[in-house]
C-alpha cells in the first residue's frame, strides 16, 4: 500500500516540509516529552520519520514502534533514524484503525499531525487506547488552521488557507482539530486530559523561526494545495496568487505570523 488519499500526498517536496516543520518546532513541540528506559512507545502515522528522530532522540533508552500506513513513507523514515544513528526504533506498515499490536502492549503512546486526517479520528483513539496499558499515557499534537493570524492582515491569504481547510474537509479530515483534543480524548475514555496551546509567534528579529515556520512550514502547505484549489474551483487563479503573496509578505522585516499547536495528555 502506498498511502491514503490524504490532503498533503507523498511528494519529495512534502516529506521536506514535514522534516523543516519538526526541526523548526522540536522544541515547542517535544519539550518535555520523554520516556523511562524500557518504556515501550507508539508512534502511529509517523509519516519520513520527521518526528520519529526527535521522539527517538529525546528517550533514547525508550523502545520506540513507529507504524504508517505509507510504504514509501516508512522507507523514508528508516533511512532518516539510521542517519541519526539512533538504534531504538523499530517499524511497521499499519493502519491506525486496526492496528497489529496486542491490548495493552504500550506503556505510551505519541501521535502528531494524524488525526486531522482520519474521517472519524474517535475510531483511531479507541484503537490507541486498547494498544495502551492501564495507567499508560497518550500525547496527542495537532494544529488548527484556524489559529493562523499575522500582519500585514489579508484577506486574500485568509482565503488560500480556506482552501486548505476545505480540501482537506473534502477528503474527511479536518485542519481545525486542535481545538477539539479535550473534548476528543475525554469521548474516547481518557482520563486527567490536559491541553497546552503551544504558540509559535515568528516575527523579523526570529529569522530562523520566520524560514523554519512561516514561510518553509505554513506557506509551503498552503502553496501545496493550489493545483486542487484552483481545480476544485474554490478560489481564482488571481485570488490566490495575491493570497500567497500576502503570505510571503507576512515573512519581510516587518511582518508577523503567529499559528498555535495543541498538545494533549491524558493517561488510559
Ligand atoms: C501529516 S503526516 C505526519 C507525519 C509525522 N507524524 C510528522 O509529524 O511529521 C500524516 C501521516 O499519517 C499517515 N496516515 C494517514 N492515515 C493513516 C492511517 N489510517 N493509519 C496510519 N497512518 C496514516 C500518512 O501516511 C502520513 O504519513
């Protein structure tokens, strides 16, 4: 299998985006993230293995089972952990909504950026649960498109990021999850679930946060979605040009872009 017809695809050009972003935010993203020696850890839909090496990083004396439902993505991944020279992971071709794994195999699970893909992602947090031991803990990170605002304000970028949240609400995902991690877990049966906004704020004095985030990260998705905006007819082709542009301008000296990730905690 080579993947699921999901909103952001396979290309070479996205497996870099996934990299820049996890580099960009590995700090904001896994600070505090980390597990005993011995613990075993899920980390389902781990795509190039972008997050996979941070995770691995982090708890080298963890053992780590990362599973995607992609082929051509875990290939990537593989390559990426023995580049880092990291020996604690291991991988396998899954689906998240049937997962090869016995109950209560895991001590933690760790999920980022899967679950605003999935149709129904309360079927793949009640397969999560039953792979997590009683007591074991889940870390959920999403963002929420919704949660991008900058200067100079536009409202042609706000509707090219439109376009991005309603393709991707077209293929059964949905870019405005973030928001609904509390109420998500606490459905599926987790308990002591805890939500932190983890804000990224990239303004001219950050210029490192302004490539890695602003432009390589954010800008770059909503770019990868024109060919299907403008064939789907959601916008014209002169709308979203100016609605990249205006992104592009959030980058100069005086521009700011501020978009915020929530990262949930919950124990089974
Ligand atoms: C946006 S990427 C995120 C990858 C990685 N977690 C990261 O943050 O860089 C989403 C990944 O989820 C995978 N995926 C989508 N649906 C899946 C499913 N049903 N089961 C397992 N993986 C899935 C895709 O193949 C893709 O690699």
């Amino acid at each position: 299998m080579t993947g699921v017809d999901y909103v952001h695809g396979y290309s070479g050009r996205e497996a870099e985006r996934l990299t820049d972003q996890a580099d960009t935010l590995a700090a904001l993203l896994h600070d505090g993230v980390a597990f005993a020696a011995g613990d075993s850890v899920l980390e389902p839909g781990c795509g190039v293995g972008s997050q996979t090496v941070h995770l691995a990083a982090r708890s080298p004396r963890a053992r780590i089972v990362s599973v995607d439902i992609s082929e051509t993505s875990l290939a990537e991944a593989r390559r990426s952990v023995a580049d880092a020279g990291l020996t604690n992971v291991t991988f396998r071709q899954a689906d998240i909504h049937c997962l090869p794994f016995e109950d209560q195999s895991f001590d933690h699970v760790f999920v980022c950026f899967l679950l605003e893909h999935l149709a129904e992602p309360a079927l793949g947090l009640a397969e999560l649960r039953r792979v997590l031991r009683p007591g074991g803990s889940i870390t959920v990170v999403e963002g929420d498109h919704g949660s991008a605002y900058f200067h100079p304000d536009s409202e042609a970028a706000r509707r090219a990021i439109g376009c991005l949240v309603e393709l991707q609400a077209r293929v059964g995902g949905d870019s405005l999850i973030g928001r609904r991690l509390y109420p998500l877990l606490s459905a599926a049966g987790f308990r002591g679930v805890r939500v932190e906004p983890r804000m990224v704020y990239a303004d001219g004095s950050l210029p490192q946060l302004v490539e890695g985030f602003t432009l390589r990260t954010f800008t770059a998705m909503v770019e990868g979605v024109r060919a299907e905006a403008l064939g789907q007819c959601l916008i014209s082709e002169t709308e979203w040009e100016r609605g990249v542009a205006a992104l592009h301008r959030t980058a100069e000296r005086d521009g700011v872009f501020c978009y915020t990730f929530f990262r949930a905690v919950a124990s089974r």
